[in-house]
C-alpha cells in the first residue's frame, strides 16, 4: 500500500480541475454539465475494459507500494480516476475556448452544387484513420515490441473513425482554439506528467511490449500517442455534440421542439442528417449576423457567447436586422430616400404581422425584388413569429426622428454607432431649421424608439418559453426598455463631439440653455474642428473646439494664453459639455439602477440572466470610465473600455457583480 499515485492526483490533475473549474463555473449552465457527464460517462466505459485487459496482460503494472489498494477489473481506483479527472479538465478548456463560437456557421451544406470537396475531406481522414488501425492489427499480431502501440491504435482508431465520419466538416471547420489547442495544451501538460510517473516507476510499462523509442528522456513514444488520442478523442466527442446541437438549432422545421438537455438518441439524428439538406439560407444568415456583430458591436458580441441554443441565434439575428435597418437609412443619400427605405421596411412590417397568417412566399417575394441582397437575409430571418410588432414600428419612428436634424455643417463625419456612409455624408433634413431634442422628454422618447425598442424585444425572445402572469411578463419587458433608455443615454453621453462633427445634437435644448449653450453652438464648436482632428485625440479635440466656437459663446476669441485658465474659451466649453456629459451619465445611472434587478428574474435557461448582465454591464462600463475621465481608450473618436477590461468586467457580471 502506498499514495505514489494519489500524490501524482494531488500535485499534477486536481490543480489544474480546480482553476479550470474557477474560471468556468461562472459561465457553466446545465447543458454543459450534461456535456461533461455525458464524455465523462463514455471515457470510463471505454476505457475500463480495455485499460483492464492491459493490466491482466502484464502490458501496464502498479507496484502494491504505490496504490493504495482497491481496483475495479483489476484497475487501481487511481487509474480510474484519471479516466474522470483527464476527461473533466480537457472538457472545462474546451468549453472555455470554444465558448465565444457560434458553431452555426460553420455548417456546410454539401450537394451537386457545392460543398463538393468535402466528401473528399471525408474520405481521406476515414483512409487514414483506417490504415492506422490496420497498422495497430499488424502490430498486434507480429506480438513482440509493437504490442502496446498496436492495442492503443486498435482501441482508439475505431472511435476516431466514428467520429471523424460524423462531425468531420467541424474537425476541419472550427478555429483552430476549438480543436488544436484543447488538444494540444493537455496533452503536452499530460507528458511531462507521465515523465515524471515513468521516472518514479508509479506505472511500468513492461518490457518487450513496447517499441523502446523515446519522445524524450524517460517518455515512452507509447504513452505520448495514448495521451494525444485520448485528448484528441475527447475533443473530437465535443466537437460532435456541438455539431449536432448547430444541426438541431438551425433547422427549426425538421427539429420543431429542442429539449435543454437532448438525448443521445436525438443528438445521433442530428448528425446522421445529410449535408445536403441544410439550410443553406439560414446558414449565410447566421454568417452575415455574426460579422456583422463582430463588426459594429464588441459589447453585444462578448455577451452573445454566453447565451445558449436558439436564443443566441435569435437574439443574433434581431440584432441583424436592427443593424440593417440603420444602415440603409444611415447610407441614403438624402432624406427622401431614407424615408423612402422607412416605408419599405414598414411595408414588410405590415407582411409580416397584418395578415392572418403571413405567406412567407409573398415575403420573401417582397425582400428579394425592394433590398439589397447583402441585407435581404436579415429581414427574412427576423424572427416575428416571436415578437410582437409594435417594438419594431416604434423603431422605425426612431429612425425618422434622427431624419428631423438640419442639414449638417460638416461633410467628413462617421454616421452614429456605424461607418461613415458611402457618399461621405450623414443624411440630414435642409429643410430643418430646429434640433429636435427640445427636452428631456423628447430624449427620453428617442432613447425609447432606438434603444428602448431593442432590450424590448430581446427580451421578449428571452421570454418567449417562459410561462409566466401578463402581469410578471409586462414588468419585465417595460424594465428592459428602461434599460434600453438608460444604454443609449450612456451612447450619447460618449459621442457628444461624434455627434456634432454630424451635425446632430441629442443633449436637449432645455439643459444647453442651463449652460448658456444652444444646439448650433456646440455643434459648430465641436463639429468643426473634429472633422480635421484624428480621431485619437478625443480630449484634445474638445479643448480646441472651443476656440472655434468662442465666438458664439460672446467670449473675445483674440485672448491668448500658453498655460489655459477657467478664463479661455476652450476651457469654458471643456467645463460646458462636461456638466452635460455628467447629466445624461446621471440620468443613465438612475435609470440603470431602477432596472438592474429585473435582470435577476430573468430564467437561468440557456444562460439568459448570466448573458444579459454581461450585456448591460459591458456597455455601462463605458459609462463609469468616462465618468472616472481616464481607463479608457478612444477609437474612432468614441470611448471604449479596452479587451482585458471588458473580460474582467464580463467575468464579474456572470457571478452577478459589477452594480
């Protein structure tokens, strides 16, 4: 009896479980604890069998002096546990790397037309994978030095073809971080542990069962290849159920109803499902939706990697939709034809929800011969038929208020939130002689229809299988539009300068006269001379905007003074649109702090509490650093909250901190 084997446990495998466990139970939800305990499950009753034949072989031995003495078919309660323990901790990193993906889009379809060479990706690993085993069978019966290798060939080949034949088109497909990594990092950590074992003799390999080839020093060539095949064959497992997960929540007509936690059976099915029946079209949907998010929204893109199912690929592509919208009205170039892209997406409004029951031939009609084609995907996947329509028709109201804007006195500028249009040009109304954000309730109204409208409607998908009272559901739903508001206030609040360079000013009239300001004022101060600043140099842009706009402050614009003063124009203005930039974080606070605690009677399923918070905590960061006026990062002329940052403060908001 001994504990050589335990202290290898205790020193080398528990550890790394423990901080992968750390670091992953914030994100963890039931589905993937089903994931763990279903690999788990396998790699005993794979490995137990085999594993005891090695040792009633005389091929693998345990001295008695370092087990401490109970076995299972003859396998140290030690060995069985390495089983568990290696499967667990190469699982948790898997799920750790692979949590950012959206394995949708990596879904292949595979016909007469295209995807024609994956059938010979296919065919090839199968060729090797074959031979391989082959080799393990020749090994096996030549007896001799080759017994051991060829056992593990024999054992592992066949499981590796079963995968590889399943989920090959996401072997290949997936990043790199979803397959080579968690293969690689443990397996490498693995040797240098079975190099220590095989120095202290915790296991023997005997003689004359092995090739006698080193990987190095005290590694047999043996044990490297098993513990890269069981690595690999536990990564390849969980590429295969993600696989089938992709295959039961992209095609909603064949697999109408999708349990949390699907059975095995129902996972097999979907991956015996043949390549040429996917859905091609909402495939690419799902691709345009992801590179638009990854594009435009970093915060938004960072929370979508911790929902699950359906509701991620809804939520993505509601969010798509949106992003379209804006873009064809924001790319116009004029506003009679961003009015023109208001009605037509009204119209398909109107389709989608007048009728009794929408003729999705009629839709599909419509979108195809009035969008462009890079957009028509968006609108045709937008979920309706879980979302009411007035959110919708409000936010097109939104879009027609920021047509009420004069026309602007620059030409140079970046459209709110997107890239500058193509005409160079935000799109703006000359026959507009007014701002038309007179009081905070106008603001409030607009920060509703844009923004308001949004959370609104993500959180209806949220709830869309939830049974809950009109009462419950009603108060949630009003919470996330006041959310919505209290984001947008925090938008606003960044772009002041942003939006003036475009000639827009969303600070309400009635709070500028408090500062002696009019809308024209700041715009022309800070829009002018930010159209010939770079874009870097945010706080440098506000001071000397004021110089500009010292004249329509009634200051005298000849007073000089190398070391600035409360006295000099840019100063003043600094100082101005600081108490306004107070204000609106002020009231996005408030606003915040009266929603926030909806956010906890969100439903754990599919992660939709954990992955609002880090939603609205990503975003309201902005918020905090701008108020804390340093730890942030300037970007096209707008605020951000650097990588690590938003990482911490994601990890944070996943155990519910942050507020």
């Amino acid at each position: 009896m001994g504990y050589d084997y335990a202290l290898v446990h205790l020193k080398y495998t528990v550890p790394p479980a423990l901080l992968l466990t750390f670091l992953y139970r914030p994100l963890c939800c039931r589905l993937d604890v089903y994931k763990v305990l279903f690999l788990v499950t396998v790699a005993v009753l794979s490995t137990t069998p085999w594993d005891s034949y090695l040792i009633r072989s005389n091929i693998w031995t345990y001295p008695e002096s370092v087990i401490v003495g109970p076995t299972l078919f003859r396998i140290p309660l030690e060995e069985v546990f390495f089983f568990i323990i290696q499967t667990y901790n190469t699982c948790l990193l898997y799920l750790i790397l692979a949590t950012p993906t959206f394995h949708p889009i990596y879904l292949r379809r595979e016909d007469a037309t295209q995807g024609k060479g994956w059938k010979y990706v296919k065919l090839a690993g199968q060729l090797g994978i074959a031979l391989a085993i082959k080799r393990g069978f020749t090994m096996l019966t030549s007896r001799g030095g080759g017994t051991y290798m060829g056992l593990i060939l024999v054992w592992a080949g066949p499981f590796l073809l079963l995968l590889w034949s399943l989920a090959y088109q996401f072997i290949v497909g997936l990043p790199l971080t979803n397959t080579l990594l968690p293969i690689a990092v443990p397996t490498l950590y693995l040797w240098l542990v079975d190099t220590l074992a095989l120095r202290r003799g915790t296991w023997v390999i005997q003689s004359g069962t092995k090739l006698g080839i080193h990987l190095w020093p005290h590694l047999e060539i043996e044990e490297a290849v098993f513990f890269l095949l069981t690595n690999t064959l536990i990564v390849f497992g969980l590429v295969a159920f993600d696989n089938a997960l992709a295959v039961l929540n992209t095609h909603r007509q064949l697999f109408p109803v999708v349990p949390t936690l699907p059975s095995p059976l129902l996972l097999v099915r979907a991956l015996l499902l043949p390549a040429a029946t996917y859905d091609d079209d909402r495939i690419e949907g799902f691709q345009q939706a992801v590179a638009r998010l990854r594009a435009k929204s970093r915060s938004f893109y960072l929370a979508s990697g911790v929902f699950r199912g359906r509701l991620r690929g809804d939520l993505i592509t509601l969010y798509s939709f949106c992003r379209v919208a804006d873009d064809l009205i924001d790319n116009a170039g004029s506003v009679d034809e961003a009015r023109h892209w208001i009605e037509k997406l009204g119209t398909f409004l109107d389709y989608s929800y007048n009728e009794k029951q929408a003729d999705r031939k009629k839709i599909a009609s419509y979108i195809i011969y009035t969008f462009p084609k890079e957009t028509q995907l968006a609108l045709f996947h937008l979920p309706t038929d879980r979302l009411s329509p007035l959110p919708l028709y409000e936010l097109l109201k939104g879009f027609e208020m920021d047509l009420e804007f004069p026309s602007p006195m620059t030409s140079t500028s970046a459209v709110k939130g997107k890239p500058k249009p193509s005409n160079g040009k935000p799109v703006a109304n000359t026959h507009a002689t007014q701002f038309p954000i007179n009081t905070e309730q106008d603001l409030d109204l607009y920060a509703s229809r844009v923004a308001g409208t949004v959370a609104e409607m993500c959180l209806e998908l949220v709830l869309a299988q939830l049974t809950s009272s009109p009462e419950s559901r009603r108060r949630l739903l009003d919470a996330g539009a006041k959310m919505g508001i209290a984001l947008q206030y925090v938008n606003i609040a960044r772009d002041i300068a942003v939006d003036a360079q475009m000639g827009r000013c969303y600070v309400p009239t009635s709070w500028l006269k408090k500062e002696k300001l009019t809308p024209e004022a700041l715009v022309s101060g800070l829009g002018s001379l930010c159209s010939a600043t770079a874009a870097n140099d945010n706080t440098d842009v506000i001071e000397r905007a004021g110089r500009v706009a010292s004249t329509l402050l009634g200051i005298d614009s000849t007073t000089t003074n190398p070391s600035p003063t409360p006295s000099t124009s840019s100063d003043i203005l600094v100082s101005k649109t600081e108490i306004l930039r107070a204000r609106l974080l002020d009231r996005a606070f408030a606003l915040y702090a009266s929603a926030r605690p909806a956010i906890e009677e969100l439903p754990p399923d599919a992660n939709a509490r954990k992955g609002m918070r880090v939603a609205v905590e990503s975003y309201m960061e902005i918020g905090r650093v701008l108020r804390r006026k340093k730890e942030y990062r300037v970007k096209a002329g707008r605020a951000t909250v650097g990588r690590w940052r938003r990482v911490g403060v994601a990890w944070r908001a996943l155990g519910g901190g942050v507020s």
